[in-house]
C-alpha cells in the first residue's frame, strides 16, 4: 500500500450551488477529501490562512479575484516541512477563479514535490479541473501528475461512490 498524504483546502460558509447560494457547515473539498482517506487511508493536511475568508460568498469571490491578480500567497496557519513520507499526494481544493485558491500554492511552493505521485482533485460547479493541471505544471517543474478528479461540489452526496472508486484504483 502506498503512503498518503492528502492536502486540502475547504471552506464552509456561503457557497455556489448551481446558480444559487447555500450555506454550509463543511466545505465540499473537505467532504472529498474525508471520502479518499476513507476510502483508501493516508494523512489528511488542511490548508488554512492566517486570516480566513469571509462567510459571505460574494466577499470570498472579490478576494480570491484580487489574490489570483496580484499572485499573493496568504499566509497559513501551518505549513509542511515536507513530503518525503509519502508516495502519491492528493492536491484538492474548490475551483476559485479558474484555479486552486492561492493559499495551496504557499504550501506546495515550500515542498519537494519531485519524485512525487500528483493527483489533482477539485470540487467545481461547471468548470472541472479548469487550469489547476497546468498551473501546477508551470509552477512546479518536473512533477509527476497522475489522474485527475473532479467532482460538482453540489453533487458531492450522490459522487461517493465515483470518489471512493478514483480512490481505490488511483492510491493504493
């Protein structure tokens, strides 16, 4: 069985639901990322800033905008020191204009991600994957991406199983 890790970052609070906005107690990445380490174990990490977002969704949208424009990595909460344990490692997070948030690139510019097993999952309400494959490349040269997942961040009750099954036969 392979080592693990999963990093995550999710946030709960007003959210997008296919056109309309809900609030939720647990962000959609984080219920992904649960499923995985469920589904096949492996350490969870989460992602989180100094200074958290606002609940209010529309807030949230106007400084993931300002973050992405300015390429600002957020200060976090904790950090890795690194990721030598492990074989394969899950980058998950919600698609926020057109990427991952930015908060996962202030982790993952710290790590020695060579020689490591990538696997790119999001949550999204129509956009997949958008260019969170790319950015990664382009950020992070010589990194091994291996398959990728994306899930409807309001489907994530009726994608458990598919989640489960990525899992399975992607991490072990």
């Amino acid at each position: 069985m392979s080592n693990n890790l999963i990093l995550y970052f999710s946030r709960p609070g007003e959210n997008y639901f296919g056109g309309q906005i809900k609030e939720i107690d647990k962000g959609n990445t984080e219920k992904v990322a649960e499923i995985i380490q469920n589904a096949v174990g492996g350490d969870l990490f989460k992602v989180e800033t100094e200074e958290e977002y606002p609940n209010d969704y529309y807030q949230t949208v106007d400084i993931s905008r300002r973050e992405l424009k300015e390429n600002t990595r957020p200060k976090l909460k904790d950090m890795l020191d690194n990721v030598d344990d492990y074989d394969n490692i899950v980058v998950a997070g919600p698609i926020w204009c057109g990427t991952y948030p930015m908060a996962i690139f202030t982790l993952l510019d710290n790590l020695d991600l060579s020689d490591k097993n990538i696997f790119p999952v999001t949550t999204h309400e129509g956009s997949g994957l958008a260019s969170t494959v790319r950015d990664l490349e382009k950020n992070y040269q010589g990194i091994n991406i291996k398959n990728k997942l994306a899930v409807y961040g309001s489907n994530i009750n009726d994608s458990k199983e598919q989640i489960r099954n990525w899992a399975i036969n992607n991490l072990q």
